[in-house]
C-alpha cells in the first residue's frame, strides 16, 4: 500500500513539474496579434530574422544548427537577413542570400560569424566576402561567390528588406514559429530552444486539428443534391 502511494505521489511531482515547465505566453513567447503568412502553409516555419553583425545572433546560430538537423520533416527555417542601411546590412543580406539559396547554411553560418566577430573581417565589403569566400575550404566558396554575384542577389537581400520593414522587425534575433509565436528567451538560448520546440508541436497539432475539420465539414446543400443526382 505505501509502495503504491510513494508511487502516485511520484507520478503526480512528475506531472506538477512538466506543467510548470512548459512554456508560458508572455514570458517564454509572445502571440502575434497578425501572423506572418508561412511559405508552406501546412508545414511548421521557423522564421529567424537575425543579422551576421549581431553578437546576439552569433551566440544564437549553434543552438539553432543543432535543432535544424533534428528538425522533423515537416518542420523548416526560414532565414531572413534585417537590411537597416544601405551599406553594412545591406551587404550582409546579399550573403545571406547567396547562402540560402545554395543550401550552406549549416556549413557557412558558423565560419562566416567566426570571421566576423573573432577575426574581425569586413565581410560587408563585397571584395573582402569573395576574397574570403574563395578560400573556405569547409564548402563550396566558388559556388557561394557566383551565387553572391548572381543578378537575383540583390534582388533577394531588397525582398528581405521588405519583409523586415513590413513587420516592424526592430530588434535581433527574433524568432517566429509558426508564424505567430514570438520566442523572448528569458532564460538564454539553450532554453529557449525547449521554448521552441514546444511551440513548434502546438502548431503542429494546431494544423492538424485544422485538417481534420476540414476534412469533417458538411457539404453544402448544392453539393449534397448534386451527389444524390449523381447516384
């Protein structure tokens, strides 16, 4: 009997603690009053807008190459560059570009913020990137290079320029998921990723919830008539 009680006691601590672990709304997150529309609707985005000149970016970007290679399949990050000026963010966003659109963020990322920071290399200054691209030997830096120096470059770094300007992205890293949960990190990067992860399940069973009530609404009296006429 005393065994059974210890044990329901356990079972209950446990649960105790995994509520007040969970995250909260206006302390782990935020809820934005109008989402920001995914680039894949039933999936789940992670939209990280961050910039390479942020320090709070840079100690971000391990954390967040970790979750990305255990992200389920139906689970993405959309990486957006913040463009403030027309010279350092600018430039940036370009290297962002060219790296998002070959695919090297996890090879790219962590050697550009390294250079950047603990070796203080302008990559902002378009010689100093291809110099500097050239001669990683971690990926690809030719491709990287004509990726930057493509006619579509600019093009996407003034598109990431817009998306920041649209909704007001005033500070970095911000990190959306779902394109309404707004992580604040009270308590660092490593457990905001918990945060994140949890976030990324709600939406999860938010869209599936959604697909299962579509699936279950009921036809329409048109539609009814015309399958009946149809038997």
């Amino acid at each position: 009997m005393l065994k059974k009680i210890i044990t329901t006691m356990v079972t209950a601590m446990a649960f105790i603690t995994g509520i007040a672990q969970a995250a909260i709304v206006k302390i782990d997150y935020d809820v934005l009053d109008k989402p920001i529309p995914q680039l894949h609707k039933n999936k789940v985005e992670v939209l990280e807008f961050f910039s390479y000149s942020c320090v709070h970016c840079s100690r971000l970007e391990p954390f967040m190459r970790k979750e990305m290679k255990s992200f389920a399949p139906d689970t993405y990050l959309r990486p957006v560059h913040v463009v403030w000026d027309d010279d350092v963010y600018f430039n940036l966003a370009r290297v962002a570009a060219a790296v998002n659109s070959t695919g090297m963020k996890l090879q790219a990322d962590p050697l550009i913020f390294d250079a950047i920071f603990s070796k203080h290399i302008e990559l902002w200054q378009p010689d100093v990137f291809n110099k500097w691209a050239v001669e990683q030997t971690a990926f690809d830096g030719q491709k990287l290079v004509k990726a930057y120096n493509s006619l579509e470059n600019s093009a996407t770094a003034t598109s990431m320029r817009k998306m920041g300007e649209k909704y007001n992205i005033t500070s970095t890293p911000t990190v959306i998921v779902g394109g309404k949960y707004v992580l604040k990190f009270p308590k660092g990067f490593a457990a905001g990723m918990k945060t994140m992860n949890e976030l990324i399940e709600k939406v999860r069973n938010e869209n599936s919830a959604l697909a299962a009530s579509t699936r279950k609404l009921p036809k329409s009296i048109g539609a009814s008539l015309a399958a009946s006429a149809n038997r």
